[in-house]
C-alpha cells in the first residue's frame, strides 16, 4: 500500500506523508511519550485528593507531541500514566469521566482560583459536551500515532491523519465524497485537537458509518500547526477507497492541475514555516 499511497500524495500535492493510528499492547521503540503522572478520578477530585502540581509539571498536548514525532517522522504515543494532559487523557480514552474543574476550565474558569479557556459558556454545558462525544474506552494499553509507512505489515491502523493546508485539503474533502458518494462524508464537530483526529472519527464510526472529521480549528492548538493547516482524520477504510478510485476523479484533470500550481506557490510563500 506504501507505493499506491507515495503516488497518491504526489498527485495530491501532499506536503507530508499522514500518521496512522492505532491502539497496540507493543510499546514503541524510540517513541516520544509525555511526562508520567498519576491520572485522577473524579472520586479523587471529590476527596481533595489530586496533586494538581505534579499534573502541571508533566502536562503537555497531544498535537505539541505529534508536531515534534511529524518533525522527526517519528512515533508519539500514550497511555494511563503518560498522557499528557487531562483532555488527552479523556479524549483517547484513558479517563472514564472528565473532571468537574476541567469542565470548569474549559468554560467560565473559577473565580480567584483558575481563569477558564471560555470554549464553551457553563460547567454545565461543558459536562453535556463531554457526555455527547463519549470516547471509546482505551481497547489496549498505548495509543499510538506513528507515519503511516511506519505501520509493520501486521500492525493496522485504525485512524489516519492529514495535515495539511486548504489547496491539499480541497482534494481530499471532495475525494471523500467521492469514492463514499456519501454527501455528508466530511463532518467538522466541536471540540479540542486530539478530538478531532481521535475521539469524533471514532464515535462516528461505531455510531453513523465511516466519515472524515475536519479540524484544527480549536485555538489551543493552533500554535502547533503549520500557518493555516488544518487536520483531516478518517477510518482507513476510506484511504483505502481513495487509492481504489482516485484515478477516476478530478483528481486527473486540468482543474486539479491549476490547484498544483497554487499548493506549490503556497509552499513557497510558507518554505520557512
């Protein structure tokens, strides 16, 4: 499949190889991994018992860590005692319910105590979100993004992930409608970065069938982006569909030809980004 998809992305106009997603019991070799730290239960927040210092110390994001493994072409994983922060933690599936202060962070803050992020505008709202993405439970112990010509033959991933500006990006939300003819096969929903390339595409597909989840758009992670690129993550049946059917598109025309012309000038406006 790594040849059929090094000459998919060269007619793209790809900017970089995508990351496969995968969860395994196999911790990777030479992986980058966050700072261990204890992951809090909801019970332990209610007995005062969180050791708020020691989480902030190791805290980092899930897209930091995956901009410095795509920098390296390299593995970034996690798991229950590494993970980075605690919306990672709840959006990859290693936390079971999401903090009462976290919903409060997320929102309006507390007052005196934490400024809040101002996402969304309650507690209450932030909890009814929480509730309404619902991550699948971690199936094994590592979460594990990794390029996609990484995957060992077997090993499969479930998710995999573009990054990539709005010309490349063109191609593959209408090659996505195209090779599911499905009309609403790219969907965009709220929520933080590793949600979008994680916990939606996964909901979607036990729920709605496979579909495309749009991101990048959660400010948080901005500064762990490329200037204006955006996340495309889909099962890979649909990656599959797109080296079956891609010579068939528009892919082959002279509109997508004049689309080159301007992902190269962008390159080259943005070469030192």
């Amino acid at each position: 499949m790594n040849k059929r998809l090094d000459e998919f992305l060269d007619v793209l106009g790809a900017s970089e190889e995508p990351f496969g997603v995968h969860y395994t019991d196999i911790e990777p070799e030479n992986g980058i991994t966050p700072k261990s730290a204890t992951l809090p239960s909801r019970e332990d927040e209610q007995a005062g018992a969180v050791d708020w210092k020691a989480l902030n110390e190791a805290q980092s994001c899930v897209i930091g860590l995956l901009w410095r493994a795509r920098k390296k072409k390299a593995a970034a994983y996690f798991d229950a005692s590494r993970f980075g922060c605690l919306g990672g933690a709840f959006y990859l599936g290693f936390l079971e319910a999401q903090l009462d202060s976290i919903a409060c962070y997320v929102s309006t803050g507390i007052p005196g105590m934490m400024e809040g992020e101002k996402y969304l505008p309650s507690p209450e709202v932030s909890h009814n979100f929480f509730k309404t993405v619902s991550p699948r439970p971690a199936p094994k112990r590592f979460c594990v993004f990794k390029p996609f010509s990484s995957f060992a033959e077997n090993e499969t991933p479930e998710l995999v992930v573009f990054f990539e500006r709005p010309e490349v990006m063109s191609g593959l939300i209408e090659l996505t409608g195209f090779v599911t003819s499905d009309f609403e096969a790219v969907m965009t929903p709220f929520g933080a970065g590793c949600s979008s390339i994680v916990t939606w595409p996964l909901k979607y597909l036990r729920e709605k069938g496979p579909k495309a989840v749009l991101g990048g758009w959660d400010p948080s992670e901005r500064k762990y982006l490329r200037h204006d690129e955006l996340t495309l993550a889909m099962p890979l049946s649909i990656v599959e569909l797109m080296l079956e059917k891609w010579q068939d598109s528009f892919l082959t025309t002279r509109t997508w030809s004049t689309i080159k012309q301007r992902i190269q000038k962008s390159e080259s406006a943005w070469k030192k980004d």
